[in-house]
C-alpha cells in the first residue's frame, strides 16, 4: 500500500495494534499483533508449512543464489545528489542493516568509487541494542549538512527521528529528536522544523496519521511547537514542509482529505493563502518562479479547458494575481500517460509511458515559451529519473526492460546520457523473448500485459507461468530487469507475465480511475481476463497457472482465486488486504477508503460481493494458497493473512503460512531476510505449477 502521498510531497509513518471489536468474527483475536496466542499460532503455523517449502527441490539453491545476487558489490549504488556530494545507502553481506556513505560525483563514476561512510546503522543498532532499520534522512538545503535521520525497529514504518551533523559525521548533542511515532517532518530553517507527531489524545486522525502541521523552534519543548493547522480527525492528515530553490523558499501547508484530494496553501506574510486549484490535482511544486500541477480532471476554469492528466505551469505572481492562463507542457494522447517530473537547475525533465513504453523529455523556459527536447534512451523499456542537481543540470536516470540488467544514465547539461553503471547480467537470457499482447476484460475494454518466455518455449499449454499484478492507487507496473524472478523462475523454465490492469497508472488517472470504489471489480476482471488470454493462446493451462501480488496486490489475487479458483493453481497473496468489512479499522486503513469505499456505510453493497474473506466457502475447490506477512507491518494489518489462513483452514482448504516476526511493509527487515521470502515464493510455484 502506498506511504507517500505524493499530491503533496510529503512522508506519513503509521503504526497502531489497536482492535476493535463488535464484527460477528471468530478470528477477531488474530487482530491483537503481539498478542501471545496469536504470535504462538503464527509461529507455529509458519514453521510447519515453510518445512514444507524448504524440502522443495529447488529452494536451496534458489535462496543461495538470491542471497549472493542481493548482497553482491557489483549493485547499482542508489545516487543521491545533495549539494556537492553523491549520497548513497548500501546494505551487503558485511552491513546488514546498511551504511549511509557519500562521494563525489567525479568519484562516482568511476568503476570502483572511493566511499566515505557518513553513518553506521549496523554500529548504532549494536550500541543501543534495537534492531534499527534505514527509513531514511532529510536535510536541510542548500549544505545538507544538517540532517534529520529517520530509524525504524524492526522496519516498521513508526520510527524516530534524530538530528545529524554530515560533518562531524555524529549526532548533534541536544539536536532535535523525535520518539517513535507517526511522522511528518521537514526543514524550514536551521533552527526550524515543520513536524506532524503523536501529541497525544486526539492528535491523530481516524486514519492513524498526524492531524496537526506544528513549526517547532530550536531549544524548545516539542509539546510547545506552535500550530499553523489542524486537519478534522476525519481527514487522512495535515502536513507542512518548505521547498527550497536557488532564490527563494516556500513554506507550504496541506490537508489531505483523502487519498488523491487535498488543498495546498503557502504561507505568505504570516498567513495561510489556499492555492486556487481543483482538489484532485496533483500540486508538483515550484521549478524557478513556476507553479506546477497536474490533472486527474478536466479542470474547466476561466475561457479554457485543461484536459486530465494534463501538466500544467503558471508564473507564481501571475497566478496569486487571479490569472488562470497556463502554460500545457504535456497533454496526454489514448495510450500516453504523465509518470515522473523532476527539475534540475534550468530545466524540467519528464517521462512518458506510451502504450507502457518510456519517453524522456527536457523542458527549458524562454522569452516565448517553453522548448522541448527529446532526450534518447537505450529501448522501448522503462525509464526512471532519479535524483537531480539543484544548482546544476545535472541528473541521473535508470533503463531497464525485462531481459538488459538495469543501467544507470547520467546527463551533465545538455550533453547526451553517458551509462555509468549496469548491473550484472544475473541470468541467461539466451532464447528468452518479450512480446506485449491485450486481452479483452468482461467490458471490452483492452487490457495490455507483458509476456516473458523462457528459451524453448512453446504454446503446448504446459508451461509452469506466474502472473504479477497490482492495479491499484495509480500505481504503474512497467517492464524491468527482475534478477529474482529471472534466476528463480525465467531461467528454469517458467513463463512470467506482468499485466497492466486498471487501477494502476499506465494510462494516466483514468485508468485508475476505473477501478475505485463501485468500479473495483474491474480490477478482478482484469486480472481473469489476462488468465484467460494466456490459456487460450495456450501459453499455459490452469493446472500450470500461478499468480502473485502484494499488498493491494494481495487483495487482488485474493479476490481472483475466491471469485474464479478453476482458473489457478498457485496463489502467493504477501502482506495482503483480505478482511475489507473491517480494513477500514485497522492500522491505516481508513486512509483508503478513497480507493475501496467505506464498509460501514451503503459502500458495503458493492464491496460485500468482492471482499474475499466474506465471499469465501467450504465447498470450493481452491487452490493451495501461500499467504505471508510480517508481525512488525504497520500499514497493512497481519491479521489480513493470518484471518484468511485460520478460516480456511477451518473450512478444510489446504494452505501455507509464513509470518516473519521482523520487517515492515515488504518482504524483511533485511537483504538476507527478503532472500528468504522470495525463495519461499518461488519455491511455492515449482512445488504447485510444474
């Protein structure tokens, strides 16, 4: 489930174990996380069925070679450009919890860069005795000296927050720090933090996010920072943060109703002033004296109409003024859709999907306008922009489809992209092939996926295949060197397939848009429809059919085999959503109730006939299904897995159990960790599809 909200350009960290009790459910008492008989029924069930998984043939090796390939030297270090410097957090076989590191950029390219360790979590975990993990650092520009470090226990996504001098490479004494909470957090000034916390008793909203946007000076109790706004309890959060460039800061306050609506204010002469824009769109920020946004509407206003998924820029003053006259830099086509925008120093730079394909474009103001540029890339693969240069021009980008290992790119000015960095070639791609093909969903609407086969494959419908799925909260699933899923499964024979459905971001909003709510089904559809495809191409059979997703992934091959089990013979569902009459009271579940409805209301109508845990029955003929989850996930509830797998057991199904007692919303704590989890995965499928 996504934690960033990105409309608004800040970081809400949740965590709650509370139970609510009332709903006719027997299972109710798996709800309590660290309850005793819970913990002791997830340990015991998790070592029973994972003893079955490890005696499978191919998971020894499996899980060897996927500890070597996530822990090797030879990984693309993840750059960060802050000011003068290349940072870089790096986890391996000696830092299992990671270092935080930095160099130039110079030093950077090179083959084997010279690395400073800023900072040791593996050093701090042993002399506090926590298992901390990374979640991450935010500094103050333009030095980035000044550094506020955020640590979780156990890779939850609660953390604290501790403040960190980059020079003196140590924690400031009497700095400013933050205990374990909910956060939102950022500077304003060396002296200055905007910050969203756990105040206490009804600081929260319903969603388990913070409700106040406090400033907090230096030298000063927390519980006294001063309140620039309060959100209803009702609301999803409230947040502040400042977005600095090369002349000027914004200090900038938001309300976040819900998910994919807001309201942006800037904070001018000591008062609030709303930004005049529809509450769906999405605020991108400030590029030079530039307001950007983008369109998940047509937004009629004045004499014009900007048409959804649209981006949009305005000179700030001509906008405060009352003019609604924008400058259109993208306007979406049928199969074309807005994914990233970053800036640099003069220039905006932007990527396209088209027909799930990616474009880069750079973008450079004028006296006329604004010029465009396409800037090439290696393939018809998938491009990301990473970190960008402040002062400078220059940035980094990735390329990578499903068969050429993901390379790093950087631009310097306006010169072309130079690769800098690849990842190693993990498997054998001799013989394997991508093609892209559409099945028909049950609307007739076309449904585009991505098909990889192995070297001698052919349609004879006995082909071991997985597909993975999301389709959910605007969220794009695009082709990629996959190294586990390559050396797990590609590699041995398996057919893998990455379908595109709705509720994802591939086409922009309106592909999203229609799978929320009333129109969730879609998104189950979908998913059949490809299964469907691929049987009749007889790329496969069902007896040879798998299917895997994670979170609202989760919830989606949940649905998929309790709606049409005939149609699958392996399910892995990871930290899913299962139980949706109650998801809304659990965790931060009523922050989505913008994509799935609300079940205490007449939504229930329409969500009763998809939720799998209330659609679920004795005499269905499912497949074995492996559900996992982790005991320290606080977005998504472990009750989800660990309610499917009592009721079904207790109906009679057959199926597998793992909990990992560390790690929050994905697969571990740590590399070794996720290793585990994919082996056991990966395992699953060759003991269920061969």
């Amino acid at each position: 489930m996504p934690l960033r909200f990105s409309t608004f350009g800040l970081i809400f960290l949740v965590t709650s174990n509370v139970c609510i009790a009332g709903d006719d459910d027997r299972y109710i008492w798996l709800e309590e996380v660290e309850n005793e008989k819970a913990l002791e029924w997830a340990k015991s069930r998790s070592e029973e069925d994972t003893a079955v998984l490890k005696a499978v043939p191919e998971f020894g090796e499996i899980h060897a070679q996927l500890v070597e390939i996530y822990n090797s030297q030879e990984r693309i270090p993840t750059p960060g450009i802050r000011g003068d410097w290349v940072y870089n957090f790096w986890r391996d076989a000696d830092h299992v919890r990671g270092i935080w590191r930095r160099t130039s950029l110079s030093e950077f390219t090179r083959e084997d860069p010279d690395w400073e360790t800023v900072l040791d979590v593996d050093a701090i975990a042993e002399a506090d005795g926590e298992n901390w993990v990374w979640k991450g650092a935010t500094c103050l520009a333009p030095e980035h000296r000044h550094c506020m470090i955020l640590l979780s226990r156990g890779g939850a996504d609660a953390t604290v927050a501790r403040e960190f001098d980059t020079a003196e490479k140590a924690f400031v004494t009497d700095g400013f720090a933050l205990p374990e909470a909910k956060l939102s957090l950022d500077w304003k000034d060396r002296n200055t933090l905007w910050v969203g916390t756990d105040f206490g008793e009804g600081s929260l909203t319903t969603s388990g996010y913070p409700r106040f946007a406090r400033e907090w000076q230096r030298g000063t109790a927390l519980q006294d920072a001063r309140t620039v706004f309060e959100a209803s309890v009702d609301d999803v959060a409230a947040g502040a943060y400042s977005s600095h460039t090369a002349t000027v800061r914004y200090d900038i306050v938001t309300r976040v109703p819900e998910f994919f609506r807001g309201t942006t204010f800037l904070m001018l002469g000591g008062r609030l002033v709303r930004l005049d824009l529809p509450e769906d769109a999405d605020f991108r920020g400030f590029f030079k004296d530039q307001l950007l946004v983008s369109l998940r509407t047509d937004w009629h206003v004045d004499d014009a109409t900007y048409p959804q998924g649209a981006l949009l820029a305005i000179a700030l003053d001509d906008f405060l003024a009352g003019s609604r006259s924008f400058d259109v830099l993208f306007t979406p086509e049928e199969r074309t859709s807005l994914r990233q925008v970053r800036w640099t120093a003069n220039h905006l730079v932007y990527a396209v999907l088209d027909n799930v394909r990616a474009k880069l474009f750079r973008l450079t103001p004028t006296e006329t306008g604004w010029s465009r540029e396409e800037i090439a890339v290696p393939g018809i693969g998938t491009v990301t922009i990473g970190s960008t240069g402040e002062y400078t021009d220059d940035f980094f980008f990735t390329y990578t489809d499903f068969v050429t290992p993901t390379s790093l790119y950087l631009v310097r000015g306006t010169e072309a992209p130079a690769r800098v960095k690849s990842t190693p070639d993990w498997f054998d791609t001799t013989g394997m092939k991508v093609v892209q093909h559409e099945a028909t969903s049950r609307d007739g609407t076309r449904i585009p996926y991505f098909l990889v086969t192995p070297r001698g494959f052919e349609a004879d419908g006995s082909n071991p295949t997985v597909i993975s799925a999301y389709g959910g909260f605007e969220v794009s699933r695009l082709s990629r060197y996959n190294a586990t899923v390559g050396k797990a499964w590609i590699s041995r024979g398996g057919v893998y397939v990455v379908a595109n459905i709705r509720g994802g971001g591939e086409f922009g909003p309106k592909w999203h848009q229609a799978a929320v709510k009333e129109k969730h089904q879609n998104n189950f559809d979908d998913l059949v429809a490809v299964a469907e495809d691929l049987i009749e191409r007889k790329i496969t059979s069902p007896d040879h059919l798998g299917i895997i997703g994670g979170s609202q992934g989760g919830l989606l091959v949940g649905g998929a085999f309790v709606q049409r089990p005939e149609l699958f013979s392996g399910v892995v569902s990871a930290i899913p959503l299962f139980d949706m009459k109650r998801f809304n009271k659990l965790l931060a579940g009523a922050s989505w109730m913008a994509e799935y409805g609300n079940p205490d209301t007449d939504d229930w109508e329409f969500m009763k006939l998809w939720s799998p845990y209330q659609n679920l029955e004795e005499d269905a003929d499912y497949p074995e299904v492996f559900f996992w989850t982790n005991t320290r996930d606080d977005r998504v509830h472990p009750a989800h897995a660990r309610k499917a797998v009592a009721k079904m057991t207790d109906m009679g199904h057959e199926v597998f159990y793992y909990e990992n007692t560390e790690g929050g919303h994905g697969s571990g704590a740590d590399l070794n960790a996720r290793a585990y989890t994919n082996a056991l995965s990966y395992a699953y499928f060759w003991l269920k599809l061969r």
